[in-house]
C-alpha cells in the first residue's frame, strides 16, 4: 500500500536502515563498531574507535598504536603518555599503552609519570 498520508522521519545521525520501506525507528541500525548515543540522537563510535559519523560515508575506524579510548563517544582517540604506545590497533584503555622499544617500566615513576619508561 502507499504512505502517502504519512511523512517520513529520518533515522538518527549516522544510522540508516537496512532497505527502503522501513515502518519505525528500531528498523535504523547504526554503522559497524558504533553504537547509538545515550539520547538516541546519532551514532557515536564505541570504545577503541574513531570517526565521523555526520558525514554520509563515516565510518568507525580503530584506534591507531599509541592511542586509546575508553568509551563509546564522538571524541578521537587520545595519545598515550610520552615514551609510551601501544601493541595493536583499536586499543580501550591507557592501561594498554606500555613501554616502547628500548625502554622499560621505570619502578620508582607514579602511575601518572608522563617519564614512567
């Protein structure tokens, strides 16, 4: 049948539906390694990834080595701390970013020591 008596309502930032035709909002799936925000206005890319999803070909990439990020946002991914990196891609937690080749884990630095290496 036709829906001509009805208007469509776009999806949240960032989601689309799978075919044309959908009925309702739960028919809107958001982008691979992204999740819909708490307010359920737009897709943000989960822990471990970055990316633009205003954008119509956004996508949710990781994490590159030497950065992290720990939960499901807009923002980018932060740097580990000086003298530090990471061991892959797509890393969740500061915790990941160890001692870079040539160095070790200097016992006497604080946790929070940018020089902890």
């Amino acid at each position: 049948g036709t829906v001509a008596s009805q208007a469509c309502s776009a999806c949240p930032v960032g989601a689309s539906t799978q075919t044309v035709g959908a009925t309702n909002a739960s028919q809107c799936v958001c982008p691979s390694n992204s999740v819909l925000n708490t307010e359920g206005t737009s897709c943000v890319c989960v822990a471990g990834f970055e990316g633009d999803l205003n954008v119509p070909s956004g996508e949710c990439t990781p994490c590159p080595v030497a950065k992290f990020k720990k939960v499901a946002s807009t923002s980018l991914c932060s740097t580990c701390p000086i003298g530090t990196t990471t061991t892959s891609v797509g890393a969740t937690s500061q915790d990941a970013c160890v001692c870079a080749a040539g160095s070790y884990l200097n016992p006497s630095a604080s946790t929070n020591d940018a020089s902890k290496c």
